[in-house]
C-alpha cells in the first residue's frame, strides 16, 4: 500500500489487493495515521483490489467517517466490476463518489 499527498488538502491510497477481515484494520490504522489534519479528500485506487468482505466494507465506512467529521470526502478510484457489484448490492455506491477512470 502507497499512500501519498498530491496537495495539502488531497492524499491518494494506491497498491491496494484485498480489504478482507485479515487486513481491514491494519490498512484502516495505516491510513488514518498517514493522513495530516490538513487532509479533506481521500481518493482510494480500488482497480487492483480483487476481494472485498464485509470488514473491508467497514473500512471504507470508517474512513468515511474520519473525512467527514473533517467536512471532506472519500472517493473510490476505477473499482474492479466485482467490488463495483458489491458497492452496488449494498448499496454504498449511494455513499462514496466513485470515480470510473
């Protein structure tokens, strides 16, 4: 996992594979403690992540909320058509912008 700032109010996650109940809160920990206070937009790079579980759904909703609380926003880079099905069936696609490209 790669995480960067592209400025002071933007940082983007890349290199994700699973988000899986193995993970979710390790990945969760790291994010959130990568992220300076000045951070309003989290872009999460979905295209390589294979599974997701209903932990890794709790992730993204946590994340979520960190942003929020912070007046920002998570969005969901190019997800793979699986995780894009499971964002669908839970409806979460109403949730996070998700971003095709």
């Amino acid at each position: 996992m790669n995480i960067q700032s592209t400025d002071p109010q933007t940082a983007v996650v890349t290199g994700l594979m699973e988000l899986v109940a193995a993970n979710a809160t390790q990945v969760r920990d790291e994010i959130r403690a990568a992220l300076p206070a000045s951070t309003i937009r989290l872009d999460l790079d979905l295209s390589s992540v294979t599974f997701l579980d209903s932990s890794g759904l709790g992730m993204l909703i946590s994340l979520h909320k960190t942003l929020q609380s912070r007046n920002g926003m998570v969005r969901l880079l190019k997800p793979a058509p699986n995780v894009r099905q499971i964002l669908e069936l839970t409806r979460l696609h109403r949730v996070f912008e998700i971003a095709p490209e």
